[in-house]
C-alpha cells in the first residue's frame, strides 16, 4: 500500500545566516537523520519512481528526517553562501528544530563530509553513522578541473531550457541502469530542484572539502555502504572509509547506480543493512548466564518439559495447575530471550545446552 506524501510533517527553520531550511519527519521508530545529496525535493520526491521508496521504505522502522539543502527544493534559493561551513550550520539548525538529542546519521553522496564533520563536532549527539556513495575529499586536480568545467558549462545553458538533452548527461552518470521513465524523472527533477545559477555555485562551494583527518578520531558504529560500480563515487572512496574509520564495516552492492532503484536487487539489501544498523534486534542473553537467573521452580518445570510432559502432566507432578505452569513457561520464555511458536523448544535446548 503506498503512503500518501500528507503524512510527512514538513516545517522550516533558519540557518546560523538566517537561510531558511525545509525539513520533513515521516515514519516511526528510532531517529534517522538523512544529510542528503543536493538534488532533492521534499513534496517532489513523493511522485517520484527514483526516491519514493527510499523514503517509504525507511519509514517502515524509522522516525526519517531529511531536509532540502539551501538553494534547493523547498528552502531558500536566494543563497549567497553555499560554504560547507554554512552546510554544517543547516545540519545542526534541522536536528536542533527537529528536537533530536540523539539519533542515526545517514550521509549520502556529498552529504558525506557534512555528516563526517558534524560527528567531530557533536559526538554526543550522534549513535550511529551511515555514509553511503560519498567521497571523503574532493579534491580537484587539473584534469577534474578540466571536467568540471564542462560540467558547469552544461548546466549554464541547458539547466533550464524545457528539453532534457544537456540534463541527460547528470542523470545517465547517475542512474544508468534506469528505465526511460525513471531517467526522465531524474531529468525533470533537476530543473525543479534549484536553478542554474544555484547549482554551479554549490557544485563549486564544493571543491577542495576534505575530512580524512576527521575519520580516526570517529567513535561510533558506522556502516559504510556503496554500489561498487557507481560512477560518480569511486568505490575505492568507501574503502578508504571503512580502513580509516576505527570500527567500521564496509557493505559492497552489486549496481551500476549512483540512486539505487526499487526494482533492482541491490535495494533490498541497502535496506535490510541500514535499518538492521538503526534499529538491531536486541541482543539475546548467554545461554548459561541466563539459565542461571531461573528460580528453582522455573527449573523443575523447563526439566519436565524437557523429559516431553505436556503442561498437565507437569502441573500434576509438581502439584501445581496448569494455568501456573504456563505462567512459569512465560516467565522462562521471558528470561531466555525466545518467543513464539518454537519457545518451548527453544528454552529445552538452552536448559540442556547449559548443563
């Protein structure tokens, strides 16, 4: 069943300038924080075949908070600063707004270094980092310089001219296992996103960031995950990530795409990884340990189960009612850790495992 894009709480807040900065909250569950890439649109992404699921999917286990970068989408596009000081200033003014003390921290694409940076700043608010498809540095030599050029000359006059052509060659680097339809939502959604002349100055706001010598002294969990054939971010970038990162564990996706799409079968698994690492299934007890908190009653019962006596048969040999049988039985199930319709079996193994 899709969500209607209602459902997503869209407010505003000002930046250290004075910039205002759209934020949206959408599902529940522990907090993740997305500092997104630039090309974003709060109301947009929710039509979109290229971003929907990401956002729906996320929400499923997650309270998702991401915002439009200045000059983007629904925050303000009469920026002067596109500094990245002035993009770790947003980041602090939406959690601030938002009321997060803590939470997860997704940095995607040249959102990375943002997210990097804020951790080194604010270790106590941040549980856990993700950084997927991002650079660390973005250093621009003289051949990058050459390229980016050509970039730049090709958003000066084609941004916003109504075919897609020129807008066609961002979208075929960023999503070149895409569908014609998705493509063309790509296309559309640049123009949309920013205007021309907002876009080369944060394209060039953008050179020369690096946060390497951060990495070392991060201490958190991080998850570092990227599709090893994207062309935009080299996938030696994220193993560059997980060795300098103390800790942290690198996920390799099989995908040509920059934005992973819902129908390939790279996304799943993207998903599976980063709601595991937001929300991880609580950790069960040592057997033995927990063996040993059960009260000699609780034994009696687990050891009679165990010999295969139904819950009558146990409640007549230790003379007790069944209805107190099961209660002991649910105060095992709850000491061992295990639920459901193997429980029972589940807590014969660990009392037999623990002897």
């Amino acid at each position: 069943m899709s969500v209607a894009p209602a459902l997503q709480q869209v407010r505003f807040c000002r930046s250290r300038d004075g910039v205002k900065i759209a934020h949206a909250r959408y599902g529940e569950g522990p907090p993740l924080v997305i500092n997104t890439c630039w090309l974003s649109h709060l109301q947009y992404d929710w039509q979109s075949p290229v971003w929907r699921h990401l956002v729906e999917g996320l929400g499923r286990s997650t309270t998702t908070l991401r915002y439009d970068e200045r000059g983007f989408g629904l925050s303000d596009w009469d920026v002067d600063d596109f500094s990245f000081e002035a993009r770790i200033a947003d980041l602090e003014a939406v959690v601030d707004d938002a009321g997060f003390d803590r939470f997860t921290l997704l940095g995607m694409a040249q959102g990375g270094p943002v997210a990097i940076a804020y951790v080194a700043r604010h270790p106590e608010r941040v549980d856990r980092l993700i950084l997927s498809s991002c650079s660390p540095a973005t250093i621009v030599d003289e051949q990058d310089a050459e390229m980016e050029e050509a970039f730049l000359h090709l958003i000066r006059v084609g941004w916003a001219r109504p075919e897609s052509e020129f807008r066609r060659v961002f979208t075929s680097l960023m999503i070149p296992g895409a569908t014609p339809d998705q493509m063309a939502w790509l296309d559309d959604l640049q123009k949309m996103a920013t205007s021309a002349e907002n876009c080369v100055a944060a394209r060039r706001a953008r050179y020369d960031v690096d946060v390497r010598p951060l990495l070392p002294g991060l201490d958190l969990p991080t998850l570092v995950i990227q599709s090893r054939g994207d062309r935009l971010t080299d996938f030696a970038d994220a193993r560059e990530l997980a060795a300098s990162i103390p800790g942290a564990r690198l996920v390799a996706l099989e995908s040509e795409n920059h934005i992973l799409l819902a129908d390939e079968p790279a996304w799943p698994i993207f998903l599976r990884e980063v709601t595991d690492f937001v929300a991880p299934a609580p950790a069960r007890p040592d057997v033995a340990e927990a063996v040993r908190t059960l009260t000699a009653r609780e034994r009696d019962v687990l050891r009679l189960a165990a010999a295969g006596n139904d819950n009558d048969a146990i409640a007549a040999a230790l003379s007790l009612s069944p209805r107190t049988v099961e209660r002991h039985l649910q105060n095992v199930y709850l000491k061992l850790g295990v639920s459901g319709r193997s429980a029972r079996a589940a807590a014969v193994a660990a009392l037999l495992a623990a002897r």
